[in-house]
C-alpha cells in the first residue's frame, strides 16, 4: 500500500500545496501552518523526508477540499518531483 505513495519533502508538499489554494499562513519551529481559502488549515512538519502517515493525511486533506481524487494528487506530487 505505501508504495503508491512517493518519497516527499516539505518544499515537494509546498508546491503542491500553493497549487491547490492554500497559503502560507505561519511557521513555529520546524512546523509550518497552510490555510486553504476555506479557512482550513494543514501543518507541514519540514523535514527532508516526510513519513507516510503524515503524506498520507495530507494529501486526503486536500483530496476533501479541493474535490480532487488521492491518486490524481499522488500523481501530481510524483510529475511535479521530475519538473
């Protein structure tokens, strides 16, 4: 099952973030809060590697808000890896 999901770092997450209408909205430490436009926030821990747990939390955050299914995001962050 975790295979599907690539390895991914915080700057990966950013990008795909900032793509689907979250900003940055402040960082304490080596967390940094999203806010989407609806007001709903994520944290990114920036690390080099994110866990899968984590990857996988956020990448079905954003499945829900931007009506988006987990595949086409898990394909968007791995084509966006080879830009």
């Amino acid at each position: 099952m975790s295979g599907k999901y690539p390895v991914a770092s915080w700057k990966e997450l950013d990008a795909l973030l900032r793509r689907h209408n979250f900003y940055l909205k402040s960082q304490k430490g080596s967390h940094i809060k999203y806010e989407h436009t609806s007001g709903m926030i994520v944290v990114v821990p920036r690390h080099k590697v994110i866990s899968i747990g984590v990857l996988k939390g956020i990448i079905r955050q954003i499945s829900l808000l931007e009506r988006v299914s987990e595949e086409k995001l898990i394909v968007e962050l791995k084509e966006g890896k080879a830009l």
